[in-house]
C-alpha cells in the first residue's frame, strides 16, 4: 500500500464500501424510475378526461416540476440531517407516493394520480443526490469514477426496471399498472434496508459556513459549461423516453417492445458508467461532454428517420450513451466549481435548472407527440444539443489552449 493511499483510507474510512452500498442503492431507485418511466405516459393517457387527451404527459411533468421545486429545500436539508437521513426520507416519500399513485388508478382519477406523481418526483429529487454523495466521500483523484461507479448501479435498473414494470402492470388485475407502483413500495423499502448500511461521514461544522455568493459561482464559465450539459443532455433524453412507450404503441408496437427498447435505453445509459470516470481523467470532463453530445446527435437523427422498431433500438440506446457522458462529465466538472462550504447552493441550483428544463421538455414532448408526431418531437430537440456541442467543444478548445505568457 502507498503512502498516498493509506492517506487516502484515513481520511475517507471505508469508501470503497460505501460507494458499493450508494451504487446499489442507487441500482434500487434507478430501478424504481424505470418503472415509472414505463407506465406514466400510459396511465396519464388512460385517466385523461375527455378533451385534454394532449395533456398525457402532465403527471410526468409534475415528476419533473416536483423535483425542480424541492431540490433546492432538499439539498440544505441533508446540509443540516446528513445525506443518509436524507436519502431515507426520498425513500419514505417515494413508498408513500407510489401509494397513493395505486389508489388513484383503482379510482381512475386523473388529478389524485397527478398528486401523486408530484410526490414520486418529489423523491426523486433526493435520489439524484446519491451521485454528489459519492463525490464527497472519497479522495479527489478518485472523485470521476465514483460518480461513475455509483451511477454504474443504473445497469442492474436495466434488467429489472422495465422487466419489473412488464410483469407486474397486470399483477393488480383487472386494474392495469396499479402492480407496477405496487412493486416500487416494494423496492423502495429494500433501499431503506440497505441504507442502514452506508456510512457517510459529516464534514466539519465549520466548513460549511461562509463561501462565496451564489451569483458569483453560477458566473464561473466552468460552471455555465458544466450546467448547460446536464440540462440539456437530460432534458433531450427525457424528452425522448418518457413519451416512447405510447409513441412506440402509436406506431403499432407492443408494450413488450416498448419495455425492451426501455431496458436498451437503460443499459446504454450506464454500461459506460464502468468506464467513463477513467475516461474523464484521462481527457477531461469537455471533451467526454463532446462525445456525448455528438451521440445524442445521431439518437435524435435515427429517431425522426423512421419508425421501425430498429430505430426505436437504436436511437433510444444511442441517447442513453450521450446522457451517460454528459451527464457523468457535467456533474464531474461542476464539483470543481464550489467548495464544501459552497456545495449545498451550487448543486441545489443545478439540479434546480436541469429538472425545471426537463420538466418542460416532458410536457411540451407530450403535447408535440400528441399534435404532430414522433419524428417532431426529435428534431425539436436537434437544435438544443447542438448548443451544447459547440459549448462542450468551446471548453475543450480553452482547456487544451496553451496560457499566454503575455
């Protein structure tokens, strides 16, 4: 053992043990998005009232309005509680949500099923925090692939997600999908079991004090950078996932297909993840950035060429792979834009802006589905992601610049 990494384990007791437990727990919740990813879109259509067929996509949306509204409050709440308690809490939440999500489909009331989807986002909102966790708790050199690793957890979502949702959407029968919100209360409190396990140290009181205006932070062009990917490289993934299992039965595909192509989409989302924190050290965060804007490209070219099922394949597994690096490259460069004391504001405000995007994203991907078509809904979401190519690029180009001694 070196010196650098027996300073490493006094300093960060057991990480390695930690970052497994995050990642499953991690796995758990991804797991529970899927399925709701799988059966949201479906649900809203069949509880719509009459005449607002075109906002299907409104209880998805409110997953991701509820999570752009308290991110924020969460995220200084675990500041004051601790991250483990905080992740509890998103899991209480989440059992409770589900709920409340089975009542309303056996009441076939479209409003308490929106209730209900606000608090399953509200959930989330914490569970996305497990990626930061994994950055805290370990020494700096090794800060990429934790976040990576963690999010690695995501592949096992793959198999059981939408696996998960195809089996137990008619487990309630004759109520369809009031199984599948069943079966995350059933998940979820699995993840609280786990949670007794981890163990993630509080940094000292003093250091989470003081720190600059958040203003000044979010100036940072780093900051900018690293923010405009994760908005928009999550925004037009969403966009396309959360209305494909109804588009895809549109096109006359089955649910089967569509949990399928789900299931590819996930595993292209985080098999990279066992990867992309050792690429990102190796290059830098922009340039992965890059790589995952210029996948996120071809998805949404593939998408709008046609609709047969090899499209849907391709596209939604070539999308997950964007978002993995981008996603796992802005979240990397935003942790070297703020100190300890400066986290709880700086990651609040980007998980703020990144699911108030997505939350639009989803119900004008809805309303665009429903009025015009697929295809449409892809190439509204071209010109976003090639901003954030020339911005990835941009970063590059400045990193790889040469200082002027002048």
């Amino acid at each position: 053992m070196t010196a650098a990494t027996m300073d490493a384990a006094a300093a960060y007791p057991n990480y390695k043990r930690n970052i497994g437990l995050l990642s499953i727990c991690w796995a758990l919740m991804t797991t529970s998005m899927m399925m709701v990813v799988s059966v949201t879109s479906n649900v809203g259509h069949m509880l719509a009232p009459a005449g607002m067929e075109q906002f299907l996509a409104l209880p998805a949306a409110l997953q991701w309005g509820a999570m752009a509204c308290l991110t924020i409050p969460f995220s200084f709440l675990m500041r004051r509680i601790g991250r483990r308690n905080g992740f509890f809490i998103g899991a209480a939440l989440l059992i409770a949500s589900a709920g409340l999500a089975v009542v309303a489909i056996y009441e076939r009331s479209f409003w308490l099923f929106c209730v209900g989807s606000f608090g399953i986002g509200g959930a989330q909102s914490i569970g996305w925090y497990y990626r930061f966790a994994a950055a805290e708790i370990v020494p700096e050199s090794f800060r990429s692939r934790a976040i990576s690793l963690t999010l690695a957890g995501g592949v096992a979502a793959a198999i059981l997600g939408p696996t998960l949702a195809d089996y137990s959407r008619g487990a309630l029968t004759p109520v369809l999908y009031a199984g599948s919100f069943a079966a995350i209360m059933g998940v979820q409190s699995i993840t609280m079991i786990v949670l007794m396990l981890v163990r993630i140290p509080r940094p000292p009181a003093e250091d989470l004090t003081g720190g600059r205006p958040l203003s000044v932070i979010a100036r940072q062009p780093k900051f900018l950078v690293a923010v405009g990917g994760g908005v928009v490289g999550y925004g037009v993934m969403v966009m396309m996932m959360s209305v494909v299992p109804l588009a895809m039965q549109m096109c006359g595909h089955s649910f089967g297909d569509a949990t399928s192509v789900i299931q590819w989409h996930v595993l292209g989302m985080y098999i990279p993840a066992f990867f992309t924190g050792h690429l990102i050290r190796k290059f830098g965060a922009p340039p992965i950035m890059l790589l995952g804007g210029v996948a996120n490209i071809a998805a949404l070219v593939t998408a709008a060429s046609g609709i047969a099922l090899i499209n849907f394949y391709v596209a939604l597994a070539l999308v997950g792979v964007g978002w993995n690096f981008l996603y796992t490259g802005a979240t990397s460069l935003l942790t070297e834009t703020y100190t300890t004391a400066e986290r709880a504001k700086a990651q609040g405000l980007n998980e703020f802006l990144v699911f108030t995007f997505v939350g639009m994203a989803t119900l004008f991907s809805g309303f665009t589905l429903k009025t015009w078509g697929w295809s449409e809904v892809n190439l509204a979401a071209l010109p976003l992601i090639v901003l954030v190519v020339a911005g990835a690029a941009w970063a590059s180009f400045r990193k790889r610049r040469p200082v002027s001694s002048g």
